[in-house]
C-alpha cells in the first residue's frame, strides 16, 4: 500500500491517497445522507491516521467547506434555507470560531490540545447521540398512541420544542421575524448567543457546526426540521469558510489532502441525497444518533489509548471509526438499492 502514499508538505506527513479517497467518499455519502458536514468522522479520523490535531481541524474545515457549497445550493432550489436567519449567523458565528481557533491554538502550546479535543468531542457525541435515540423512542410512543386514536399510517406531528418555546419569550430588544421559519418573533440576542456557541465549537473541533446547529436550529430556535437542515448547510458554509481561511493564515491547513477527500466525497454526496427519499425522517434520526454513538468510541479507543499508553487502542480506534462509517455508507447504498428496484417494478 505504500505505493499509494504521497508526502504532504504542509502537514510534514506521507499519508496514503486511497485512505483520503475513503473518507471522503463515506463522509460523503454519510453528509448527504444526514445534511450535515461530517467533521465528527473526518476530524477524528484524520487524527487517528497520522494528522496531528490542529491539521486535522483546519484540513477538515477546509475540506467541509466545498461539499457545504453545493448542498446548501440543492436546499435553497426545495425552499429548505432560511437566508435571513443564516445571514445572521455571520455575526455571531465567525466571532466565534475565532475564539475558537485561538483556544486550539493555546493549548497547543502547551501541549493538551488533543485530549482537550477529544474529551470535548466525546462529550458532545456521547450526549446527542443518545439525547437523540431517547427523541426518536419519544416520538415512536406519540406515533403508536396517534395510531391507536386514529387510525394507522399517520406521521409523527412535527411541534415546536419547549426549550424553544421558552427561549421565545425573552423579548430583549431588538426583536426578529423570520417568515420562512414560521417565527414571528424573537430576540436577536438569542439568535446571536447560539451562533456564537457553536461558532466557537466549529473553530475549536474543527466541525462544520452542522452536528451542533442542526439540533440548535430545532430544539433552541424552534424551525421546522427540513429548513433548519438547509439553514443550517448555509451556516456551514460560512463558519467552515472562515475557520478554513483563519487556520489556512496559521499553516495549519493541508489544501492537498482536503482536495483528495471532495474526490471522494462528490460520488459519495449524489449516494447519500439520493438514498434520503428512500428511507423516512425519523429513520434517518436513528440511523444518525447510531452514527455518531459509534464516532464517540472511536474517540474514547484513541483517548484511552493516550492514556493507557496501549499501541493496539490506536489500532482499534482506526479500524473502529472507518468500519463504523463503511458500514453505514453500505448500508445506505443497499437501502437505496432496493428502494430503485422497488419503484422499478412498480412501473
């Protein structure tokens, strides 16, 4: 496999090309699939395989900021982007993850940046992940009881959130609308604390902020899911943007791997966007709490590799991240296989 390594000049690294083609291509797949960037895989991932963190961060931004271009372009042609909200992401989100940036970068110096990552990411995995299973088995009861009241075949009815609710009765001026999420008022102070969050989250993980935003946008702003999905592509592409930029001035961005994985990641995106008609919104809920439930032990194999100072951990968290990704793009791929010859067949 060596004959495949190339050395990367940036990062001061020979790193294999079929690996970079891999991530892509399953980040991909996995990003279209789910409507977001897919930075829990490829940060990590990358980190596992040789980066250290902080190319890791700010190859990935920069990777993530090309896909999230051409998705948010195929969301606003289906209605799902809320421009006046994500124009107001700027704001509070590049001051963010400047602080971000800043943070990585200090602990760099003195040298804990990458268990302070590592526990950051398995935190907020760990916690979504499973705050998003408890959500679908939630929604599954109100479905059985919809059913049972009447009749079946209804779909889980869509409400706003209470954390919402509550957040929209702080009236601290100035006061917002934004239409195309059916909100007719909120605080712009609100609006802004949460892009500031997950600004800095971006800039210190190396995330996109979809996998923080998306759930932000429904559970604390209260849009509808399908355009807190599109709205939330569109930040993306703005923090990624700037986190790419800002770590590209502090060398920390290697444009020739990033290149490498949007090889793989364009076959991959067309797969994932595909698939979604195939299989239902809270289908792919689950399918994505599972997903990142699985990144969070990737992480935790690594950390405790760190601190057990056990070489085969490493091992077992390379093979874990990239055989837990693999599997859900197969996955993906043989669902959207049967749902084609399914509707083949039916004409």
């Amino acid at each position: 496999m060596e004959v495949f390594n190339i050395y990367l000049p940036i990062a001061g690294i020979e790193f294999n090309i079929l690996i970079l083609i891999a991530i892509g291509f399953c980040v991909g797949t996995l990003g279209g699939f789910f409507g977001v960037g897919g930075a829990w895989i490829v940060t990590p991932a990358l980190n596992i395989f040789g980066f250290n963190m902080p190319f890791a961060i700010g190859t990935d931004l920069a990777h993530i900021f090309g896909k999230s271009i051409i998705a948010t372009k195929k969301h606003s042609r289906l209605g799902n982007v809320d421009w006046r909200l994500g124009l107001f992401s700027i704001i509070g989100s590049i001051a963010g993850i400047e602080a971000g940036k800043r943070f990585v970068l200090m602990l760099e110096r003195t040298g804990d940046v990458g268990t302070v990552v590592r526990w950051v990411y398995m935190i907020f995995l760990f916690g979504l992940g499973f705050y998003m299973v408890y959500d679908y088995i939630n929604a599954m009861r109100i479905q059985k009881r919809l059913d049972r009241q009447e009749g079946e075949g209804r779909q889980p009815i869509e409400v706003t959130a209470p954390m919402a609710v509550r957040l929209r009765r702080i009236s601290v001026p100035p006061m917002i609308a934004l239409p195309a999420s059916g909100i007719t008022q909120i605080s712009f102070w609100v609006v802004f604390l949460i892009f500031l969050l997950t600004g800095f989250l971006s800039g210190f993980m190396g995330v996109g902020g979809g996998f923080i935003l998306l759930p932000a946008l429904i559970y604390m702003v209260g849009c509808p899911t399908t355009v807190a999905v599109g709205t939330s592509l569109l930040s993306v592409c703005f923090m990624s943007g700037y986190g790419c930029f800002t770590y590209s001035l502090s060398g920390r961005t290697e444009l020739t791997a990033a290149m490498l994985m949007l090889i793989g990641a364009a076959v991959g995106a067309q797969i994932g966007v595909m698939a979604t008609k195939y299989i239902k919104g809270y289908g792919i809920r689950l399918l994505f709490a599972v997903m990142i439930i699985f990144a969070g032990i990737s992480v935790a194999l690594k950390q405790a590799q760190e601190v057990l100072d056990i070489a085969v951990m490493k091992t077992l968290a390379a093979y874990f991240v990239m055989g837990s990704a693999g599997s859900m793009t197969i996955l993906i791929f043989v669902r959207l296989l049967l749902g084609l010859r399914k509707e083949n067949n039916n004409h």
